[in-house]
C-alpha cells in the first residue's frame, strides 16, 4: 500500500498527529509529506484512517 499526499494539503497536521510513523510536517513546504514509499502492514490501518479524517482529502491510498 502507499500513501500520497496531493497539492490540495492545508497542512494542519492531523495525520501527522494520528500516524507520525508515516507523516511529517515538512516546516520548507508547510505541508505533511509521507516518510514511506510503502507503508508497513501494521500502520495500515491507521494511514487509512488518517486519509478518511483528512480535511482536504488530500491523502490517496493506493493498493
């Protein structure tokens, strides 16, 4: 699975708070960016809910 995080992010941080093993604030950008180019299996399921919580549905999930 990969995480990818659009153009569209407001950068208010919340999957950085929900799934830091995944997201970081990039201070540069002002917007999270994704640590993994494949996510480990067992943070599945909360990189899921961060790209279902996100504001700006900025965050795709690919399979």
């Amino acid at each position: 699975m990969k995480a990818i995080i659009s153009k569209v992010c407001m950068g208010d941080r919340n999957c950085n708070k929900l799934c830091p093993e995944v997201f970081e604030y990039d201070e540069d950008q002002l917007v999270s960016i994704v640590k993994h180019d494949v996510i480990p299996k067992h943070l599945e399921a909360i990189v899921r809910q961060a790209a279902a919580e996100c504001g700006a549905n900025a965050i795709t999930i690919e399979e």
